[in-house]
DNA sequence: TTAGGGTTAG
C-alpha cells in the first residue's frame, strides 16, 4: 500500500497584526478633529511603530478621509502605505476619491480591490456613484450586471445609486427600470428619479413624479427647484422655491445657481443678501455665474469679498477666479491668487495648473506661463494644450510647435483643442504648409473629425496668406456650414490680395447672417477706396447710416497698483486726464520728429477731413493707455495693454515707434492675440 | 477599526 506522504506543514503566514505599541495610545485617534492633530498623531504612530497596527492605519485613513479633514491626497498616501487593506480600507478610499472629483482614480482602485475581494454594499454604491460622475455608462452596466451576479441587485442601496446613475447619463429609462423593480421604495430613489427627469427636461414627468411621492421632504423640493432651474425654467422653479415648507441652504443656493446661469444676476443677489447663512458653494455659485456670463469684475469683487469675510477658497474658487482674472488681463491680481495658491499647497497638477498657464499666457506674461509648464512634472493634456495655446497667442510658433512635438514623442494624445491651438499658432506666424500638415494629421493620425472652428482656422490661414482662391475652395467644399468668422477671414483676405470680386462675395454672406458685424462694412469699403471706387465707398456708407450700424467703441484697459484703469476713444474722465493729454502731446510731437505720417486709411469713414483723422486716431484708446502707462509704471517694467478691438494699423506702426523713444517693452493684448512691441519691433512681424 | 444611495459650485 502506497503510503502517503504527511502533507507539509503550513509555511508560517507572516503576521501583519503586530499588537499595539505601549507608548502609543490608541484613544488619541478617537479625539482627532483637524488636520493638525491627526498628522501630530500620524507622525507619532510612524515614530513608535503604530502604524504597522492595522487598526491604527485604518482609524487615520479613516480621519483623512473623512468629512471633516477630506484630504485625498493624505488619505491616499496612508493608503498606499498599508500593506494589505481590507476590504473597508478600500471602501474608504473609493469613496474619497469619488468626492473629491477622481472618480477614475476610485474605478482604477476598483479594478484593482475585485482582484482579492468581493466588493460588497458599501463598495457598489461608490463605484456606481463614479461611473455617474464620469457618466461612464458601460461601467455602470458592468457593475451592474456584477451587482446582480454577487446577490446585490436588490440592496436598495446599490439600487438607488443605479437610479442615480442611469439618470445622470441620460438612460432614464434604465433609471425607471430599476426604479420599478425596487421593493422598498425609499424617498432617495425617488428624489434620483426626479433628478433623472429634471435633468433630460421632463419636467412634465418630474412634476407627476413629485405628485405621486407618498412623502416629501426640504430635500425633493430642492431637487425639483435645481431640476427647473437648469432646464431654464428659472421662473417655475421661483414658484417651487416660495412653495417649499422650508428651506434649507441648499435649496437657496440651486435657487441662486439658477438665477446667475440665465443671466439674472438681480435677482441672484437679492436672494445673496437675503440669506442668513452663506457656505462656500453659495460664493462659488455667484463667481462661476459672473465668469461664466463675462462679468469679470463683480466675479473678482466677490472673491475678494469672500476672503474678507474669512472663507477659504477651495479649487472650484480659485479655477473661476483664475479665469475672470485672465479675462481682465490684470496680472497683479492672478500673481496674487498664485501665491495663495503655493502658500497653501494647492498642487498644479490637474485643472489648476492649466488655468494658471492659461492666465499667465492671458495676462501677457507667456514667460511666467511657461515656467508654470516647466514646474508640473506629470504634464497631462490640459497642460500642454494651454502652453501650446498661449505661446500660439503670443506670436511664438516655432517652440509651439516644438512643444507639440515632445507631446507626441511623450505618448500623449491631442484631442481637438491641442490642434485648434496648434494651427491657431501657425495661423499667427504665417505658416500656411505646416498648418496644412497638422489639419491633415489630425484626422489622418488621430481620428480627429475637424469642427467648424478648425476649418475656420484653415480658412484664416489661407486668407491671411492671401491665398483667397484656394480659402474659397475650402468654404465651399466643407462639410458644414460656413460661419460669420470664415467669410469675415475670406473678405479681409480679398482685401489683402485687392480681390474686389471674392471680396463682394464673402461680404454679402457677412451681411446676410449677421449684418451688424460693422467690420465687414469697413473691410468692404477699404477695397472700394484702395481701387478708387469712390461712389461704392459711399453706397457701403449709405447701407450703415441705413441699418443704424455703429462701431464699438475702443475700449484699453491697463492695471496699475492692483487698480484697472479702463479709457475709452477720447476719453477725458480719468483723474490724471490733464498729465494724460500733455504727455499725448509729448508723443505726438516725439513722433514727428521720429518721421511718423500717421495712417489714416483705417479710420471709420463717417469722418471726412484729414486733420480730424488724425486726432481721432491720436485719442485711440490705447495711446491713452500707454500715456498713462508711461506716466505711472516704473521705467524699467513693461506696459501691459489690453484692448477690446484689433489694434489699428496706424497704432500698431506707433507703438513700435514709442517702444523705441521711450525705451519700454510694451505689451498689448487685442481680441485675438499678443503683441510685444520692443526696441521698435513688435513680435508679430507686422503678420496680425 | 474602518464604511453605503438622493439636492447646490467645479
């Protein structure tokens, strides 16, 4: 008989549970409230060896993770350093990620958890909650389908973030499919299918929804006011809102977010002052709202107001902020907001790092820009896509271009914003073949369909080249189409080549679909005046008296101390306006000795003698602007101009004169681009 | 010894 062998012991498992160390005291963690107390004890349980106690780490994983601390990125790094988590270590993480918006991060740590367990009620209802962040829908079916496999698909918990999560991608119908099934009907799942049908706007649904709820609570009158509120029916949700028994803070704010969104700011900041206790999302409502509708200012004036009344800015502040800043160019300001931001450790490597590099490129300072890019060592496309956008403004194609290149060798892929920049960038240098080869390599190498905005890229290209005819071939041949701005890029295009024909052509559709674009009036008349054609100049002049068409008026704006100074054309309202004009007169008579004849040919028609001309374009607003500026900024610093309109011919010629007398770098951003006038060259090449 | 779903900004 064949004697079997006696199986061999067990090798000995190694024990991660280490007992307690004595001179670790595990109550400390129970009374952890701050961030400062939990890294005191954190430190202290690396000191004694505490932390190899899995209850130890799991108890601090816990308190980083938690409401009142929430930090991921220390939650993470606890995380990461214990050995084998269990199961509700992972719950704990996944959960954190998803609220700090890393929901990919919290599916990748889910991926990695089914490995060695099976999730369980806890875990579902996160992960699902991810996948409807990232309205990652297919993921959501999988763990759907995961759910039904490992006896889950009837914990209402699991079910109701299923609502929750078809609703938020748009399958309401799956979201009323689970709803249906569900046994025990709780007032979440009904608020998610409510939410579910405000959402797609089915209002009529949400309503009979609401009706058909056997109790109501602050909490689905508030679901119903946001549900209104974004399908912009803001005034039914006012109604809602009076009707509802009482109101909690939140129900205020989606009342407020919807206001700011429609552009009712009136009455946005009615309920803002009315209310007797503000949080952080209320703030962020207002600022987002001012940005989002172009009202920089009274966005920045309520961050201000913010940090006066002692709130801390989190990263949705300061990403608006950030933004209003580079709407107003006022460089000081985003300075500032950066370094709060270093000061307070906010990492630049997500979406804060490109609205810094946006801002920095949009304030005039592509240097700061640039060394903002070089600081973040895991670049992400945002990154990249911002430089290559800024440096694309301010004129420098060719380390564009470059740029772009390393991305590609880097292995990140561009998507359709990295190749609007980069052929926005080739638009400004004039590098018509490259910017061919990039449209071609977008959707040669990466699938990328071109939009209408790059075929308008494509076609401003070509126009600026003077390349009319094949431009015009572009229009016709594309797959939608044509916009204002591609015949806008056609006629002036026609009037660099003198192509009177082309040019009636684009300017006829300008008119047709938008016929207060005053510009195309303009362009159109410099071709007749540049032929001679004096009795069309007056037709175009006839057609604008006739349609009531007035020019916008020249608006330069330019910060000083932490101040905006705004001028407009012939402004006199400005405290220094006397100093102002007398330097203007310095200008002007400096000028004339330096050979300046002033151009005249881009002034508005309407204006007849040449001598009137020339003051009109003497009082442009950005030579009030840089007077100003070289009365008051430092020698030695540049002079940063922003400006509503193109830069004129004739001021364009000017600053490169006055960057030359005065001996001062002067920046100027117009509507569409930089110009940095030095030694009196501007880096545009005269190519704008 | 740790933990879950529904509303407001981004």
């Amino acid at each position: 008989m064949l004697e079997l062998a006696p199986s061999p012991p067990p090798p000995p498992t190694p024990s991660l549970r280490r007992d307690l160390p004595r001179n670790f005291d595990f109550s400390l963690l129970a009374n952890c409230r701050t961030v400062r107390e939990t890294k005191q004890v954190h430190a202290l349980s690396l000191k004694t060896g505490a932390f190899d106690h899995p209850p130890t780490a799991a108890k601090l994983l816990a308190l980083y993770a938690g409401p009142e601390i929430n930090d991921l990125r220390y939650a993470r790094s606890v995380f990461d350093q214990i050995p084998q988590p269990a199961l509700p270590s992972w719950n704990v993480i996944i959960k954190c990620c998803v609220e700090n918006r890393h929901s990919h991060d919290a599916l990748c740590l889910f991926r990695e958890l089914v490995r060695d367990f099976t999730p369980d009620g806890f875990t579902l209802p996160c992960v699902i909650k991810g996948c409807a962040r990232l309205s990652a829908v297919e993921e959501g079916k999988q763990i759907h389908g995961l759910a039904l496999k490992i006896g889950l698909g009837s914990d209402k918990f699991v079910e109701s973030s299923l609502v929750s999560m078809y609703s938020k991608c748009g399958c309401i119908a799956s979201a009323r499919k689970v709803f249906d099934g569900m046994d025990d009907k709780d007032l979440v799942c009904w608020n998610a299918l409510i939410d579910g049908y405000a959402r797609c706007g089915e209002i009529e649904q949400a309503l009979e929804v609401f009706n058909e709820m056997p109790e109501r609570d602050a909490f689905s009158w508030t679901v119903l006011v946001d549900g209104l509120s974004k399908c912009g029916k803001v005034e039914a949700a006012r109604e809602i809102f009076e009707k509802m028994p009482s109101r909690s803070l939140v129900s205020w704010n989606a009342m407020i977010n919807g206001y700011m969104k429609s552009g009712n700011f009136n009455s946005a900041r009615k309920l803002f002052e009315d209310m007797r206790m503000r949080d952080l999302i209320t703030w962020n409502s207002m600022i987002a709202g001012y940005d989002l509708n172009g009202r920089f200012r009274e966005a920045l004036d309520m961050f201000n107001c913010l940090i006066k009344e002692g709130f801390t800015p989190n990263h949705a502040t300061l990403v608006c902020a950030l933004s209003s800043v580079s709407g107003l160019a006022t460089l000081s300001m985003g300075s500032c907001i950066h370094s709060y931001m270093v000061k307070n450790e906010h990492p630049l490597d997500g979406v804060l790092g490109t609205s810094l590099i946006e801002m920095y490129s949009k304030c005039g300072s592509i240097e700061s820009a640039l060394a903002i890019f070089h600081s973040i060592s895991k670049k992400k496309l945002g990154h990249w896509t911002a430089i290559i956008v800024g440096l694309g403004m301010h004129g420098m194609a060719s380390p564009a271009l470059q740029l772009f290149g390393e991305m590609r060798k880097a292995g990140i892929k561009p998507n359709a914003i990295t190749f609007v920049g980069v052929i926005n960038a080739c638009n400004h240098a004039g590098l018509v073949d490259h910017g061919r080869h990039y449209f071609e390599m977008m959707e040669k190498e990466y699938g990328i369909e071109p939009t209408a905005e790059h075929y308008g890229c494509l076609v401003d290209l070509l126009c600026r080249a003077g390349r009319v005819k094949e431009a015009k071939y572009v229009i016709n041949t594309m797959p939608m189409k044509p916009n204002k701005v591609m015949w806008m890029s056609l006629l002036s295009g026609s009037r660099i080549q003198g192509n009177q024909k082309v040019g009636e052509y684009a300017a006829r559709h300008v008119i047709e679909l938008a016929p207060e674009t005053i510009g195309c009036y303009i362009v159109l008349s410099n071709i007749y005046a540049a032929a001679g054609k004096w009795d069309k100049v007056s037709q175009v002049r006839e057609m604008m008296k006739k349609k009531g068409i007035r020019k916008e008026p020249g608006c330069s704006s330019i910060e000083h101390k932490g101040m905006l100074h705004e001028f407009l054309v012939g402004d006199k309202s400005h405290l220094q306006t006397e100093q102002i004009y007398s330097k203007l007169t310095e200008m002007r008579e400096r000028l004339k000795l330096a050979g300046h004849v002033p151009d005249t040919s881009q002034v508005l028609l309407c204006i007849e003698e040449e001598e009137v001309k020339e003051t009109e374009l003497e009082n442009h607003s950005e030579r009030l602007a840089i007077a100003f500026g070289l009365i008051n900024v430092n020698p030695g610093s540049p002079i940063r101009i922003m400006k509503n309109l193109r830069v004129c011919n004739d001021c364009h010629s000017v600053t490169k004169l006055l960057s030359c007398i005065y001996d001062r770098e002067i920046i100027v951003r117009d509507n569409s681009r930089f110009h940095h006038f030095k030694s009196g060259l501007c880096s545009c090449n005269d190519f704008w």
